[in-house]
C-alpha cells in the first residue's frame, strides 16, 4: 500500500449512510481520508466543489493485519480527528444468541470492534501529537442497553464502547477529547432501507445529515465543543449527557 496523501479528519465506514453524510458535510470545509470497504459511489458522480477535500483508500476493519498496514501508510498525515462510523449488522434480522452463527460472531466482532480499536490504538500517538486529538464514535443504544435478538451486535458495539471510555480515561482533556453519540431515532439510510420490508413506513426516521451536523458542530469547533463522554442524540439536533456508571 502506498502513502496517503495528508489529511486531518479520517472516517470510518465513508461509502454510505451516516459516514457518507459526515464525509459529505466535512469535506466542504477541513481535508477528509475516508476509508470503507467498496468505493463510495458519489465519487464515479459529477466533481463537487469539496472533491478536492476528499481522498478515499479501500480498507476492511475485519482484517486486522491490513488496518494495521493502512495507519503505517498513514506515517506523514497530521490525524487530528478520527470518526467511527463502519457497521456490520450481521446477516439481517434479529434472532437469539443461540442462532448466531461463529461466522456471524467472528465477523460482526472482527469488523465492529477488533478492527476499530487496533485503529484506534495505532492512531493514538498522531491524535495525541496534534493536541486536542478528536474521536468521535457513532454509538448505539444497545451498547448501554442491550436488547434481545441482537446479541453479537450488542457486544461488538458495547466492546468499542468500553474500550473508547478507557481510552478517554488514559488521557487528559487537553490531550484527547473522545465523543460517543447515541441517536435517539433511527437514521434512513440506505442499508436501512434494504433491511425494511416493502411499504415500510419511514415517516418517523431521520435523515443522516443530522448526525453529520453534530459530527461538524464537535470538529469545526473553535474551542471544546463539550467535556468527553457519551451523549444522546436527539431529534432537534440537541445532546443530553448519558451519564454512565462512574466507579463501583
């Protein structure tokens, strides 16, 4: 793999969905790496005015070797803001623990929390060094809130979770500010379309750009947007503080 040309903010999971509408938002102001493992589509589109912004390279979080390899690639790249967006959803549909196949474990694990934190760790020493370094991960409720049908999902997302809070906890404020955002709403986007039956009635889902304009609101920042830690989403585009068990 040859060296990515230099970028400030990567984003995980860029070819669809809420990383698609993060990447499509961000690009028109900061420079924008997105990584996902098929080429985004608006990119065979018409050049936008922030195409020069953005740069994509091929990477599947399910490979860990090869995500190392890519943050090697990215040696001379001044990352100062890391957005985790990539989603394994598994192979459609709810169904108990005792259903879920080893496949589908080691799949879903491999891609939502294994890849994401060996990137999250090779990354630290460059989001560090460009102090305050920014992550932001687009959570869920089932990481705090696990619910049935949904257990190799609940567990990779509550796995990245809890390894994100660590992460929060090994550095000062002034060094690393980590975000964890729980929409309240379901998003429409395209996968979720896919997975909805014929006539399903979308009226009470939201469109990602509303995630992208938090997303933008934390990065374009001019001071810290707000103290790490989790944060429920809500419809207005407005964050309540999740407050999570702080010690035993």
């Amino acid at each position: 793999m040859g060296k990515v040309e230099s970028a400030h903010i990567l984003v995980t999971g860029a070819s669809q969905g809420i990383g698609k509408a993060i990447v499509s938002r961000l690009a028109s102001q900061h420079s924008v790496l997105g990584v996902s493992r098929s080429k985004p589509e608006f990119l065979e589109a018409a050049p936008s005015p922030s195409s020069n912004r953005f740069t994509w390279s091929s990477l599947d979080l399910a490979n860990a070797s090869a995500v190392e390899q890519f943050v090697t690639s990215l040696e001379p790249v001044a990352v100062r803001a890391l957005i985790l967006c990539a989603i394994d959803y598994g192979d459609g549909g709810r169904h108990p623990a005792s259903a879920i196949s080893v496949s589908e474990w080691q799949r879903m694990i491999a891609t939502n929390l294994i890849g994401h934190c060996v990137l999250v760790s090779r990354l630290l020493p460059q989001l560090v060094g460009n102090a305050p370094g920014i992550i932001i991960n687009l959570s869920s409720d089932v990481a705090v809130a696990p619910a049935a049908g949904r257990a190799a999902y609940a567990a990779s997302k509550a796995g990245l979770h809890a390894m994100l809070r660590a992460v929060e906890a090994e550095h000062p404020v002034e060094e690393l500010r980590v975000y964890q955002l729980i929409p309240t709403f379901q998003s429409l986007t395209s996968g979720i379309r896919r997975r909805r039956p014929a006539g399903f009635d979308f009226s009470s889902y939201a469109d990602p750009a509303l995630i992208a304009e938090v997303a933008d609101r934390i990065i374009s920042a001019s001071r810290p947007f707000a103290p790490s830690g989790t944060y429920l989403v809500r419809r207005d585009g407005t964050l309540d503080r999740f407050h999570e068990v702080a010690g035993i």
